[in-house]
C-alpha cells in the first residue's frame, strides 16, 4: 500500500461517510482507494513536494533577510510573508496537521 497524504485520507473519509466501499466509475473503492483516486487525480503528493522545495528555497535564496542581531531568525517583509505564510498553511494541511 502506498503512503497517502493525510489531506487526501481525510477527504475520503469524508467521502466514504463510515461505508466500507463505495462504487465509482473507476470500480468500487475503500477509503484508501479514493485517497489514492484523489491524489492522482489532483497531483497532491507533486504539488507538497514542490511546495516544500520552493519554501526552501526561498529560505536559503536570500529572499528570506535574517532579523537583526544576528539570531539566524528568518524575516519576511510584504509579498514574501504572505507567499511564506501560504506555503506553510498549506503544507500543514496536506500532512494533516492543520
């Protein structure tokens, strides 16, 4: 069996709504198999990877300037914080954290 986001097991939890199986059009599925439905269909698993190479990135990249006084703190300033802040909400979310 194939690791699966905690984002996509939780909306096919939602979907299967307590049922063992479901039937779709691509057969009849557990929750695992509309997780993995939802990831391949969407790009999930790609798209928390990418997220998470650019938010590194962005940190070793010099977009990120250090706080003063040398605390090695990252700090973001307008546009950079908001992209920051979205990467890292979503991330959380995708791995269930959030």
């Amino acid at each position: 069996m194939t690791a699966h986001t905690k984002g996509a097991l939780r909306a096919a939890e939602a979907i299967m709504n307590d049922k063992h199986k479901i039937r779709t059009d691509y057969g009849e599925k557990t929750v695992y198999g509309i997780a993995d439905l939802i990831e391949r269909e969407t790009g999930l698993p790609e798209l928390l990877e990418a997220c998470k190479d650019i938010l590194e990135w962005i940190d070793v990249s010099g977009l990120a300037s250090t706080k003063s006084g040398g605390s090695g703190v990252l700090a973001y300033n307008g546009t950079e914080y908001n992209v920051v802040t979205q990467l890292r909400q979503a991330i959380s979310k995708a791995e269930g954290r959030e």
